[in-house]
C-alpha cells in the first residue's frame, strides 16, 4: 500500500504542524 502511505504522509504533517502548513499553503499558492 505505498500509494496509501503516501496520501497520509503528505497530509499528516500538514494536520500535525500547524506552522507547515502555513508554509507548505505559501508555497502551494
């Protein structure tokens, strides 16, 4: 299952870091 581990992975540091996500969201957009 690496394509389910990788759905989480990119999802859970943005839910678990709450300052990444503002970062991750910047870079995104």
């Amino acid at each position: 299952m690496s394509g389910g581990e990788e759905a989480p992975d990119k999802h859970g540091p943005l839910t678990l870091t709450p300052p990444l996500r503002s970062s991750m969201r910047t870079a995104r957009g």
